[in-house]
C-alpha cells in the first residue's frame, strides 16, 4: 500500500528539527571553541571575547520565555523556518563583521531569534508523533541535537579556527544553517499551531516551591559548569600548553561522555527514578569538576575530569526536565520551558564569574570556584529528595 506524502513528512521531521538543533547549538556554543582567534584577531582580552558567551545567554534566558509568548500563536513551520533563516544569515554576517562591537550587536540579534528555536521545536514534535512516542521524540531532538553540536561541533570549531580563523567557522555554521531550513520547509507539515501561551500559567509556575527549587538546582549546575567550560580553552593552554588539537580533543571528551551519560540515565531512571538518577550524575559532574581543579596543569588528569564532568552534563538537565513534569504535570510545558531559561542564566552567571577570574590571572581558582557551585547544586538535589523514591 502506498504511504500518503504527509506520512513522509511527519516520519522525517523530527530528524529536520535535530539537525536544527545542532545549528543552534553551534551558534550558541561557538565562541567558547575559537577565544584565542577572537581575542588576537579582533584585538580584545580573552575576558572580552567571552562576554560573547555572558551576553547571548542574559539575551536567550530573557528571550526564551519572551518570544515564546509573543510568537506562540504562529503557525509552527512558518515560525521555526524563520528562525532557521536568521540563524543563516545573522552567522553568514557575523564572518564578515569588521569588529568586536559588530560582532557582539549581530550575536544579540541572532540569540534573540534563535532562543526561540529549541523550545518551539521540542514542541511541534508533540504535535506531529503520538502520545507515547513524544518522550523519546523530545529527547531525541532536544539531548542529541545538543549533544552532537558538543561532542562534534565544538571540537570541529575549535580545530577549524585554529587552522583557518574564526570567520571560517561563522561561514560554515551560516551553511549548515541554511541546509537545515531547506530540510524544515521540505519535511515539516504545515497547519501545526499550538496551543497560546498563557500567562496565568507563569504565575503557578512561581507559586509552586517545589519547581522554584529545581529550577535553582539548574542555575546552579550551569553556572559551576561554565564558570570553566567558557574558558576551557585558553585554561588548557595557559595551565598545560595544550595546542588546538588536543584542546578540540578535549571538547570531544566532554560531547562523547555526555553522550555515554545520557544514554546511562535513560536505561535506568526507569527503576532508579529520577531523583536518585539525579544524585548520581550530579555526583560525577561534582567529580569531575573537582578533578579538574586538583589536576590543574597536567593535561592528562584534566582530560580524564572533563570526561567524567561530561556524564552528567547533559544527563543532569535531564533528569531536571522529569523531575519538574512530575513535580506539577499541569504546568509542565511552562516549568520545562523556565528549565530552559533558567538553564541561561546559569551560562550567564558562570561565564561572567569564569571570565572575572581569569581576568585576574586566577586560574587555578576557577576549578574550585566552579566545584562551590555544583555542590551546592548537589546539597539541594539531596535535600529536595521526594517523601517516596
């Protein structure tokens, strides 16, 4: 029996909305794999040149939720498409742009457009694959979109800046960009609209403890992860002497277990549940960052912490997203979304408090700095333990 082409479409789909994730991704990331090149080409401390990072997360974590309200009633692929389209074009403009200031005003606009694009995508999967298979659908999208665009695209940026420039990467991110529309018009139904944000919703949302608490167990977590991970680069080097290459190495590290972490968590949440998945991995993140600290300056122990930190990076936010769907099933659509928000300010944060450190020539300081935060992240995972586990 011949299958109708909307069956195709919707088959395929979510494979377009992944790979628009790891456009995105790259686009967010991007900066933390190329500071040197910035810094030298664009005549800027390595500091300055991490702000690129500091203010496109303030830009996402306040554009998130912000353009999800104002856009919520748009049809799906018109508004994703269009995102897509900025994302092209607005890296396309950033290979060429002739200074730091151009660079920093063309990476707001791009971020305020492109913090639309995950949450809406994870979405428009809800609309367009059965009830029982959006879970996966999501994580599919969501988790590997992401974790490709670390565990591949992070150490490829880093190797093809060193060897090429930074504008090269820009260049090549605005093509993957512009692929990945033309998969989303040629895979993605049309007529998908969901349901409008509603802004009593928000005012639940901020009432319910349970989900002020996880969402600051997610501050937490990302702002020790990036108070390093900003500036792991110029740290390797200055601590090890590391070159790009074995400085992209260790972006694939911290992707590839990221990976391994994931797909741990998921066999096991099941039986273990999530909390107690949550501990785990909040565990080895808090190694691993303590690792890098204790090792700082030889290279082969702070390669071998940023695997064990790179378990729990993805795996962790994870387990967040379930612990809030079921601290209040209700709301979930708009505490998952504040996960996302809350996840930037987290970059915010760290990378702000990364880059005052290095400022300061503080480098060992960083690690331990960064340990402080997922501690604390860990002491309220333990403490906001469920009455039943």
């Amino acid at each position: 029996m011949k299958k109708p082409p909307d069956f195709f479409a919707r088959r395929f789909a979510p494979t377009a909305l992944m790979l628009g994730n790891i456009v995105t991704g790259c686009s967010v990331l991007a900066p933390a794999g190329m500071l040197v090149e910035l810094s030298g080409d664009l005549d800027v401390s390595i500091r300055t040149a991490g702000l690129l990072i500091t203010f496109g997360a303030i830009m996402l974590c306040v554009g998130s939720p912000v353009t999800a309200w104002l856009t919520s009633r748009i049809e799906r692929r018109s508004l994703l498409t269009a995102t897509l389209a900025v994302l092209a074009l607005t890296n396309a403009a950033s290979a060429f742009a002739p200074d730091y200031t151009s660079l920093l005003i063309i990476r707001l606009i791009m971020l305020a457009v492109g913090a639309l694009y995950t949450p809406q995508a994870a979405g428009t999967a809800a609309l367009i694959v059965p009830v029982e298979r959006r879970g996966s659908t999501i994580a599919y999208i969501f988790f590997l979109g992401w974790s490709l665009a670390a565990a591949i695209g992070l150490p490829l940026i880093t190797l093809v800046a060193s060897r090429y420039g930074w504008r090269t990467v820009y260049g090549g991110i605005g093509v993957m960009g512009c692929v990945s529309f033309l998969l989303l018009i040629w895979r993605l139904p049309r007529g998908l609209v969901g349901a409008p944000v509603d802004l009593e919703t928000w005012t639940d949302v901020g009432r319910n403890r349970m989900i002020m608490l996880l969402l600051s167990i997610t501050t937490l977590q990302m702002s020790g992860q990036f108070v390093v991970f900003t500036f792991m680069g110029p740290l390797l080097a200055k601590l090890t002497g590391a070159g790009p290459d074995a400085i992209g190495l260790v972006f694939a590290c911290y992707g590839i277990f990221g990976f391994i972490g994931i797909a741990i968590a998921t066999r096991i949440v099941d039986s273990w549940g999530a909390w107690k998945t949550s501990v785990l991995f909040t565990v080895l993140m808090l190694l691993g960052v303590t690792g890098w600290a204790l090792s700082a300056g030889i290279y082969p122990l702070m390669a071998a912490s940023v695997a064990i930190w790179g378990l729990g990076f993805a795996s962790t936010n994870s387990m967040q997203q379930v612990r809030l769907v079921g601290a209040a099933p209700s709301l979930a659509s708009a505490s998952v979304s504040l996960n996302t928000s809350v996840l930037y300010v987290g970059q915010a944060v760290g990378s702000a408090v990364g880059g005052l450190l290095y400022a300061r020539d503080l480098l060992h300081a960083a690690g331990y700095v960064a340990a402080v935060f997922v501690a604390l992240a860990l002491t309220m995972v333990i403490l906001t333990r469920p009455k039943r586990v």
